[in-house]
C-alpha cells in the first residue's frame, strides 16, 4: 500500500510542477490563445490542489466509519 501511495503522489507533485510550468509559459508567450491557456491553467492550479484535498477528507471520513461499523459488529 504504501509503494501505491508513493507513485500516486510523485504523479500528483509531476502534475502540479507542469501545471505551474503550463502557467509560467502561458503568462510569458504571445500568442492569441495565451490568455485563455493562462486562465485555465491558474484555476486548475488553484482547483486541482483544493480538490485534492477535499477527496483526502471525504476518503478519511469515509475509512473511518466504514472501521466503526466493523468494530461494533
């Protein structure tokens, strides 16, 4: 489990990295699509993370009382 959740979080961070790369090179070009490539890009950078965070709780709550039910029965 724990060799799972090393992958799917260097997967997360290389996600999080290009996207503020993506960010960086949006806000930096010229070209007509820039502006909308750099809108999109600082809301996933700002909703990806949030996101992320929110399934992290929902899944801990969830562990959680799925545990209580096994130890009360």
């Amino acid at each position: 489990m724990k060799k799972i959740k090393r992958v799917l979080a260097m997967i997360a961070v290389i996600f999080l990295v290009s996207l503020y790369g993506l960010t960086l090179y949006a806000a930096l070009t010229s070209s007509p699509d820039s502006h909308a490539l750099f809108q999109a890009s600082l809301y996933c950078t700002v909703a990806v993370p949030i996101m992320i965070y929110a399934y992290i709780l929902v899944y801990r709550l969830l562990k959680k009382d799925s545990q209580d039910k096994i130890h009360k029965e």
